[in-house]
C-alpha cells in the first residue's frame, strides 16, 4: 500500500486510455469482484463533506480558530486524505485480483 | 457582474449541501437538484443554469442518460461530472457525451472550481462567437438608408423614433425598395442592436414547416423531431424579428402570430410550455394588405395589430434624385468586394439610370451596377433597359404600330453600332464605314441615345 498519490491527482481520472470494449473494460477495471468495486465506490461519497468541511474550517470564513482547533481539523483533513488513499491503493488491489 | 448560476444535481444530501455551500463560499449562485427527474423537470421549466455538476449514480434517470438527453435535445449547458465511478470506460462515455469534465470523488476543491471555470470560459467563448458573428453580420450586411427625398428622410426620422420602442412595424412597399434595409436600420438604431436580427421569408417556407421554424418543437412533436430545436422567435431573444412577405403567411399561422403579439407569449410545436417572446417583431410586404383583409385573405385583427406603425417606402422611380446617391453608395461598396477596375460609374451610364423607371427597384439598381463593376461594358445593360421599355411599349394597347416598328428598328441599330464600337474599339470612324454609314450619321446617332465612349476604352485605347 505504499503507492502515494497526491491530492491533485487523485481527483482526476485519465481520459487518455479507452477500453477495447465496455464489458472487458468493466471487469478489467473492477476486478473479481464488482460488489466490493461498488462498496468502494460508495465510500468515496461521504468522504466529500468530511474532507471538504473540515477544509473550509481550516480557511477560517466562518470564523478563526484557536491553535488546538485549527490542529484538530488539520488532523482530520490528514486522515480523510490518508483514507482516499487507501481506497485509491483498494481499487488496484483488486483489479489486480485474479478473476 | 451577475453571479454565475449552478446546478448541483446529487442524491447524497451531504454532498449536495457541501457542494452548494463551497460553491457559494466562492461566489456562485447555486441552486441544487436531488434527482436527474428533477433536473429535467427544471430545464423544461425554462430554467437555465450557467453550467451543472452531476452525479453519475443517481437513482431513477441516471447521469448517463441526463447526459443523452441533454445531448439529444441540444441543451448549450456545460456539465462536470463529478462521481464515485471512477472507471476509464465510464469517463469515456461521459466525455463523448458532452461533459466538460469528470472528477473523482472525493475531488480537489481547486480542481472543482478549475473544472466549472474551464466550462463557463468555453461556453462564454461560445455565446462571443455566435455574437461577433451577429456584430459580423450586421456590419456587413447594409444598415443605412441611402436617400436625400425628404419623403423617405422623414421615414428615417420616423424610424429612429420608433426603433426603442416595442410595438410592431409594418413596413410596405413594392420589391426592391429597401424594405429589409430599413427593418435593419430599425434594429441599429434601438438598444435591441446587441442582440440578433433575424430574418424569415414566410413565402420560402411551406407553412408546416414555417410554423415550426418560428415557433420550434420539442423532440417527437411530430415524425422526424428527433431532437427538439428552438425556434426563431426564441432565437431572436430580445432581439429582432423580420417577418419578411407576411402576406404570404397561411390563416393558421396567422392566428398564432396574433396570439404571440396579444399576449407576448408562444409554446413549441409539442409542448404547452409557454416562452415569453421578448423580441421586436417587424412585418414586411409588397402586398397591398387592406385588399388581402378585404379578399378575406388576411386576418383583419392581425392586420391592425401589425399596423401599429405602419411606413410605406417609395419606389425608385418617385425618388430620382437618389439614384445618383446609391450608384456611388453601391459602386464603392461592391468594387472592392469584386476588385473591378471600375472607380466610379460613367456620368452618361447615371444619366440614363436616371431616366429609367426600374420596376425592380433598388435591387435591380444593385444587380445592375454589380454586373457592370464585374464586366465593364454598357452595351448589354443599354440593350436590356431598352428591351424593358420596349416591352412596356407592347404591353400598352393605346400604342400605334409604326411606334413598335420604329422602337425595334432602333433597338436593332443600336445593337449592331454598339457591337461595332466594341470590334473597333471605339474608332467611330471604322466603326462608321463597316456599318456602311457616315462618320457623322454615327456621331448623331450616340448623341441621339447619348452615349460617351466609357471610361475603360479611353485608357485602353488599342488594348485588342
């Protein structure tokens, strides 16, 4: 799991490569098992708000935080990061998956 | 500056919420939508956001098939997607059809606000292109009246007065007489100027399809409405419309036309959507209106209603002292356009476009003088002003038989003097002897049809 991505390519997705065809590519793509791909998929979703809020804390536009605050959120938006990448690293395992 | 509107279609509220408050905490105005029945319902609506993002998993219709349909409906919206899926053959799909860009949840918050900047500068790029092309158009296009009669200086006058008002203008007057040049002069002059002028003949286009190309359709209004297409009076915006041959329109188009000017409202062909029509609507024909409402031809309500101001324009033939203005207007304006050696018209070629009657107008006027800019020769346009007189003299029945013989006798001799002055280059003299004449029967004779030798045979005296 040492494969580190950072925040800015994590975001977007390469357009470069097309499939062969739909089907290939979608089991290429999801590996052996297209439950756990969609699981992993539906995690993505929550991570927006916590990683987002706890960014637009950190920007102080509702109001400043004191030092141990500002520390707090600072760690949540570190671990929410440290989270996207281990789906990220996830998603490679289990392409790589024998089907 | 307005701020720019979003869209924020996704299921997750979280997300949802999230996103309309970041986006919001950077100056847009967001409104959101939790399901793509929702977004659909909206864009048919008549809501337009500046650009959407959307989620790809969405229960019920999904991002996929918004995507299509926004496609298949030619909606100009710029859409982000933005999307737990992260599969390459997805973003491919979604690209091809139409999104602007594909984010990963969760996203970069830079990258976002890039992503929604990156649409909105290609779209605006667009909506510049559609309105310098406009601007194009306009410039291009002849938006002036040529004139010194004071009967059609005070239409201008009156033109300029009316223009920054909204009522309908009916502009009369026979073919040729300018009729589009003053609707456009019309359109320069009002603060619509910025926005589009458009222009339908109504006797170009069969009615069904008239109807449709006014009023648009929505997709599968009728067999063949594969997408749905706006029409012009949507097109137009708060620009202007020329109805250009109204008389021409059928009674059925005629009522709708009528309902759009009453009540400033009109739907597409398959839909009871009502549009606001904002645009300036202007009405032209060479027909006498009054008789086609006597005849029971032409609705007399929609006749008052487009005769709010009516302007009838002269034809050339009442305004002489113009034709001089508008060989110079239409000789500097085509000369370059056809990169003819022609500077400017003969005085003897003016002199005689002043004695012509020309039945076809300005318009006329212009073909004539564009085709003398190209070929620089008076013989045929000589030949053909005198074939129209002499038809008009046989189309008199009071005329006297030895006038039609002696008008076709002249006509003959002056073809065969004209063609020898061109073999002999303009000598008169051997021009004389091979058409078996006097020197000076052939002077009497150009002075008799006053006819110079033209500019372009001076300076070339043995040129062939």
């Amino acid at each position: 799991l040492g494969h580190d991505r950072s925040d800015k390519s994590e975001g977007r997705s390469s357009q470069a490569e097309a499939p062969a065809s739909d089907s290939e590519a979608k089991v290429a793509e999801e590996g052996s098992n297209p439950r756990v791909a969609d699981l992993v998929h539906d995690i993505r979703t929550p991570l927006v708000a916590v990683r987002g809020y706890a960014k637009m804390l950190l920007e102080e536009r509702d109001g400043p935080l004191n030092p141990t605050q500002r520390e707090y959120v600072a760690i949540v938006v570190e671990n929410a990061n440290r989270v996207v990448r281990l789906i990220n690293d996830l998603e490679q395992l289990l392409k790589k998956a024998p089907r | 500056m307005t701020p720019r509107k979003i869209l924020v279609v996704d299921d997750d509220e979280s997300t949802r919420t999230y996103l309309a408050r970041f986006l919001s905490s950077r100056g847009y105005q967001v409104e959101v939508a939790n399901s793509g029945e929702e977004l659909l319902a909206r864009l048919a609506g008549g809501y337009r956001p500046s650009a959407i993002t959307l989620d790809m998993l969405l229960p019920g219709v999904d991002g996929k098939e918004l995507l299509r349909s926004l496609q298949k409906r030619g909606v100009a919206i710029p859409v982000v997607v933005i999307s737990g899926v992260g599969q390459i053959s997805t973003v491919v799909e979604a690209v091809k059809m139409g999104a602007s860009d594909y984010l990963l949840k969760p996203f970069d918050e830079e990258e976002l606000l890039l992503a929604i900047e990156n649409a909105l500068e290609k779209q605006e790029l667009r909506n510049e292109i559609k309105t310098l092309r406009h601007q194009l158009d306009a410039t291009t296009t002849q938006t002036d009246v040529v004139t010194a009669n004071p009967e059609v200086l005070r239409i201008k006058e009156i033109a300029k007065q009316v223009a920054n008002t909204d009522v309908p203008i009916l502009i009369l007057g026979e073919s040729g007489v300018g009729k589009e040049v003053l609707a456009r002069y019309i359109h320069v002059h009002s603060s619509r100027r910025d926005c589009p002028f458009l222009k339908v003949t109504c006797a170009a286009i069969p009615n069904d399809l008239l109807e449709s190309e006014l009023f648009g359709y929505e997709q599968g209004a009728f067999t063949g409405a594969l997408t749905e297409k706006p029409g012009k009076f949507e097109l137009a915006g708060k620009g202007t419309i020329l109805l250009d041959e109204i008389g021409e329109m059928s009674p059925l188009l005629q009522a709708k036309l009528l309902h759009v000017l009453q009540d400033g409202e009109f739907s597409r062909l398959g839909s009871r959507r009502l549009i606001r029509a904002t645009c300036r609507v202007i009405a032209t024909t060479n027909r006498k209106l009054s008789d086609a409402v006597a005849r029971g031809q032409f609705r007399e309500d929609l006749y008052y209603r487009l005769k709010v101001i009516p302007i009838e324009i002269p034809p050339l033939r009442e305004r002489r002292e113009d034709i001089p203005l508008l060989c110079s207007y239409l000789t500097e304006k085509y000369r370059d356009l056809y990169n003819s050696p022609v500077q400017e018209l003969p005085p003897e070629l003016v002199d005689l476009f002043c004695s012509y009657s020309w039945p076809g107008n300005i318009r006329q006027l212009e073909n004539v003088i564009k085709r003398y800019l190209i070929l620089p020769d008076m013989s045929p346009i000589l030949a053909e002003m005198d074939d129209v007189r002499h038809r008009g003299l046989t189309n008199n029945s009071n005329v006297l038989l030895k006038d039609v013989s002696a008008h076709a006798a002249e006509k003959a001799e002056r073809e065969l003097v004209f063609r020898a002055l061109d073999q002999t280059n303009w000598n008169r003299k051997q021009a004389a002897q091979r058409l078996g004449i006097c020197y000076k029967a052939l002077l009497n004779k150009l002075k008799k049809w006053q006819v110079k030798q033209p500019q372009r045979n001076r300076s070339l005296p043995e040129s062939h």
